[in-house]
C-alpha cells in the first residue's frame, strides 16, 4: 500500500486544489516530506474519500474547459486502448509486488512466532511477547481508517489508468498526462515551458531523457535520435504518453529572457465585438509553430498591407495556438483596421514574446491581480496561467473601470469565483488608489506577504504603487505592466 503521495497526486485524491491542500500545510495541518504528504495525514484532514470526482474538481475542470482556451483535437481524455492495456499491465505488476510484499511480511511474522517459541524458555515471557505480537497484528488488520485506506487506493489505482503524473528535474514541476494525450500537449496545457519547436517529430526540439517509468510512443518521428541517446533514455515529447508515473530530465524556461523572440504566420480565425469600442480578435497559429510565451508577455501583429501594433495576450500559454488579443478603437491604424474592414480569414505575422510582466510561479502566497481599465487583457492571462499551475494560496482580483460597460469580462470573473474556492473578484468603478489600499488591508490579514500584480496607465500604476507603499507592501513584492 502507498504510503507518500506528490502533492498533486493527493490533492486530486483528497478532491481539491493543489493550492488549498498547500495552505493546508502552511497552517500546520499536514506535515510534507520532501514534496510529499502521508497517506495517513490525508485520510485525517479529508476522511472521506470517493471513487468519484468532488465538487471541486469538476469545477475546475470547468474553468479550463471555459475559461481557458484549448485546442480539442489534441486534449484526449481517455486513454486508447494500446495506452490502457499498458497501463494495466504496469498496474499488474505493481500490484503483484505489493502482494508478494505482503506474503513476505505474513511468513515473517509466523517465522518470527517460531523463533520467539525455540529462543525464550521462560513460558510468562514468551506468552507475553507472543500476545504482544498477536494484538499488533489484530489491530493493524483492524484499524479504523483500514477503509478510508482501502478507498483510497482504489481510487488511485482508477486515476493512474486514466492519468500519469510526471516529474520534471532539475526544476521538480509536476504534471499529469490525461488520456493518451502527448508528454509536451500536457506540459504545455499545465503551464510548463519545455523546449519545443514544430510539435510533431521533426525538429527534435523536445528532447528529453527517461529517468524512471514507462512511456508508450503515440507515433513514429523524422526526427533520428543517436543509438547513444536511445540508450540512455531518451525521446520526443510530442511523439511519446507516459504509462506509468515518470521522472523526466528536460530544459524549462525560467524567465522571459530565457524564450527566443518567434515570428509566426498566422491567421485572424474570428472578431468577436464585446461592445461598441472593443473587439475580441482571435488569432490561430499553425499546427507546426505555436507560440511559446510567459503569461503576461505581449506580441506585435502585423497584416500584409505592414499595419501593425503591439497587443498584451490575452490568454494563457497553455495553449500558445490559439491567441487571444483585445483591440480597443481609435487606438492605432491597427485597430482602425479591425474595426473597418472584414479581416476573419486573414493571414497575420506574430513576432514576439516581449515584456517582463510574468507570474512568480514559484511563490506560494497569495497573488493579488489589480487591474484598470484594458489592464484587464494581460492580468487575464496571468489568472489563467495561475489557475492552471495551482501554486497561489489564493488568488485576488480588483478590476476598476470607468463605468459599468467596461466589465466586458465579468462573466469570466463570475465563473472563476463560482469555480474556485479561492478566488475572490472585486468590480469597482473609477477605483482610486485610497479604495484600493482600504480593501486590500480588509482582504488580506497580512498585506506584505502577497505578490501583487498591477496593469494600467503609468499614472494609475504609479499611484498605486505609493498607495501599497503606505501598507508597507516592498517594491519587490509589486510587478507592474510596462
């Protein structure tokens, strides 16, 4: 029987976030060795364990469903037959192991009671230790969470068919492979940045190496790998799902200098109008070069007559082939474009990544997202990414706009805090930097232990920046939108 689970893993198990059973431990309320939880604190804090998904889980399988954009070709929740069949061997054997563990350990205790009767001559002595034993073995065939522990396992045996989680060194990411969906599909839907190019076997660009597990190959590659590095493990992410549980040597980027400026042929898929003045573009990168960016970053778009502009994405990278951009009127010749002429179909040239406005994804503690006005589009992708990686304790968000027209995307807002226990939206209207500080210091017991996130004007910014300052908030808890 397990008795260490990841993180992840347990979060799923226990049917919550991965944030919510890490705030969990921040109060003392779980213990972790190294990364990991006991079987035994889990069941204490959630006792009752289903083979069924809870509230939660499905919540959030919401949001990524409809909040986040995701490309469905690729997104396979079941695994095919040939990865399932795998998985049930691998699990068959696992079990076999655990049986033969447990046969091992009954013919120890009765050599033990044999030893123990030829070794003690003293009859109250060897009756003493005999009793002892059999009350130790009656009490543990008879504990009270011996259920809750049987569930448990039932449940994790069920999820590992239909899932595998892999590890990612040196950086100790951790994600799962649903279905039969590729390796680097699932890193890049959990918000990781493995280096990848075309996607489809022929740039060798995801080369990464096995440390343990098994994986199964979805399809053949033009791309060779060397007999050297077959040895020693390696393979393509896009071409490969895991079987089993893996640990994964691969290169991540870790800040936005660490990702190459791109330049991708794209085409405009769709103008959605949220209102008189603002227009949802929708941008849809080729199969072979999606666009690998930090949420937060920015793109220049540029039609083939050379209009262009600069535009925050508006969605999260855990889906860098569809774009999200919003397009104000009046803005530039750009947007005189969008506004003006039919552009649905239209070929577009994406360069970037640009900008530094990116998540602190290793930082536990609360986020704070303030957002004025179109600050909105970049803060958007920052939630989503953050709701994907599930690391923030809790996630806040102010939007102020001019008047109540300007929450385009309230219906966004509202589902996230339907959907998440720890999500928590405030709508103002023409907010000033005082408002803000008053509900802040009101919404979070201790102001200077969270990250804040601020886009808007540079003086709305600037502003703001002297308010948090005033609550004692450190410049290098603040990242501002450039």
């Amino acid at each position: 029987m397990i008795d260490l689970l990841s993180l992840s893993r347990a979060a799923r198990l226990a049917g919550v976030s991965r944030g919510t059973l890490q705030a969990r431990i921040r109060q003392g309320e779980i213990e972790t060795f190294e990364g990991q939880v006991r079987v035994q604190d889990l069941l204490r804090i959630y006792p009752s364990v289903s083979l069924e998904h809870s509230g939660i889980l499905d919540q959030v399988q919401q949001i990524r469903d409809n909040a986040v954009p995701r490309d469905n070709d690729q997104d396979h929740q079941l695994p095919s037959p040939e990865v399932l069949l795998s998985r049930l061997h691998a699990l068959s054997d696992a079990l076999s192991a655990q049986a033969n563990r447990a046969d091992g350990l009954q013919r120890l205790i009765a050599d033990l009671r044999t030893q123990l009767t030829k070794v003690i001559p003293e009859r109250d002595t060897r009756e003493r230790l005999l009793g002892w034993l059999d009350a130790q073995c009656a009490a543990l065939a008879e504990a009270p969470e011996s259920e809750a522990r049987r569930r448990l396992f039932a449940k994790d045996n069920l999820l590992r068919l239909m899932s595998a989680s892999v590890k990612v060194i040196p950086s100790g990411h951790e994600f799962f492979v649903e279905g039969s969906e590729s390796i680097l599909g699932a890193a890049v839907r959990a918000g990781l940045r493995m280096n990848y190019g075309c996607a489809n076997g022929n740039c060798g660009s995801c080369k990464a190496r096995v440390v343990s597990g098994e994986v199964w190959k979805l399809r053949d590659h033009d791309y060779v790998l060397g007999a050297r590095e077959q040895q020693l493990g390696y393979l393509l992410a896009c071409c490969h799902t895991a079987v089993t549980d893996l640990v994964l040597e691969a290169a991540e980027a870790h800040s936005s200098a660490d990702l190459p400026e791109q330049e991708i042929r794209a085409q405009i898929r769709n103008l959605e109008p949220q209102n008189p003045d603002l227009i949802l573009l929708q941008v849809q990168a080729p199969r072979t070069q999606t666009l690998r960016f930090m949420a937060g970053q920015s793109a220049r778009l540029r039609l083939e007559d050379g209009t262009e502009t600069e535009l925050p994405i508006a969605s999260c990278p855990c889906n860098g082939r569809h774009l999200y951009f919003y397009v104000r009127r009046g803005r530039d010749a750009f947007s005189d474009a969008v506004f003006s002429r039919p552009l649905s179909r239209v070929p577009v040239l994406i360069k970037g990544p640009h900008g530094d406005f990116v998540l602190r994804e290793a930082d536990s503690s609360p986020a704070v997202f303030i957002a004025f006005g179109d600050g909105i589009a970049p803060i958007k992708s920052l939630i989503e990414h953050a709701v994907s990686i599930d690391t923030a304790a809790s996630l806040h968000l102010y939007w102020s706009t001019p008047g109540t027209e300007g929450f385009y995307l309230e219906g966004w807002c509202r589902a996230l805090k339907d959907a998440l226990d720890h999500f928590f939206f405030t709508p103002l209207i023409n907010a000033n930097p005082k408002d803000l500080q008053a509900l802040i210091q009101a919404d979070l017991p201790e102001p200077g232990n969270a990250s804040y996130y601020l886009a808007g004007t540079s003086q709305q910014l600037a502003a703001m920046v002297q308010a948090m300052q005033r609550l004692g908030i450190t410049d290098d808890r603040v990242t501002t939108w450039k």
